[in-house]
C-alpha cells in the first residue's frame, strides 16, 4: 500500500473514531445518515458512490474525491467508468479541477498497483 494511502486510511479511521467518541448527537447522526446514504437503495451503493464520486469533484474536495475512489474500487468500478465519471464533473466545473483530476487519477494508479484494476 503506498505511503500516501496508508496515511489517508489511516488518518480518516483514527479521526472519525475521536470525533464519534465526543458522543455528540448531532455529529453522530450526521455520520450515520452519510453512511446510511450510501447502502444499497433504489439505487445500488455503486452508483451512489459513482455519484459521490462526482458531485466530490465538482465540490473539490480532496479527502471526498480519495474516499469515493477507494470505494469505487472496492466496488469494481473500471477504470473506464471512473475516468467517465471524472470527465463528468470536469465538463460541469470546468478547468478549476483539473488539479482535482490530476490527484485522482494518482489514486487510481495507486490502488491498481495494490490490485489489478476491474475490465
């Protein structure tokens, strides 16, 4: 697993435990309903993912963009489909992204070096 992978993994899961810890209600409920958001529905958790994916893109936010794409990898999303969901939010925000675009794709090589990538 890469330095940088390891680190956001590692980073995330340590700082969501010390945040769901303090026991705040509202906080809590927040992060069970993004989670619940993203379980199987009328739409599959793929799709929402892809979804997330995007709408992360257009928002350019690093960590949401890296968490979307691991979870699309976990979800054999292709590298095909994600570069078309990436293309989407590049068409909809425009050249403001490409940095975004860029780190993305990094991640993407990262992770099909951990495992192939899906067909």
């Amino acid at each position: 697993m890469s330095t940088r992978l390891k680190r956001f993994r590692e980073y995330r899961e340590k700082m969501n435990e010390r945040i769901l810890a303090a026991k705040n209600l509202n906080i809590n409920r927040f992060f069970t309903l993004d989670a619940k958001a993203y379980e199987d529905g009328a739409l599959d958790a793929r799709t929402k993912e892809i979804a997330g994916l995007s709408a992360s893109l257009v928002l350019r936010c690093d960590d949401c963009i890296a968490y979307h794409v691991i979870r699309c990898k976990e979800l054999r999303v292709s590298n095909a489909e994600l570069l078309e969901v990436l293309n989407v939010g590049l068409i909809v925000v425009g050249s403001i992204v490409i940095p975004h675009l860029r780190r993305a794709v990094e991640l993407i090589d990262e992770l099909d070096a951990e495992e192939p990538a899906a067909p």
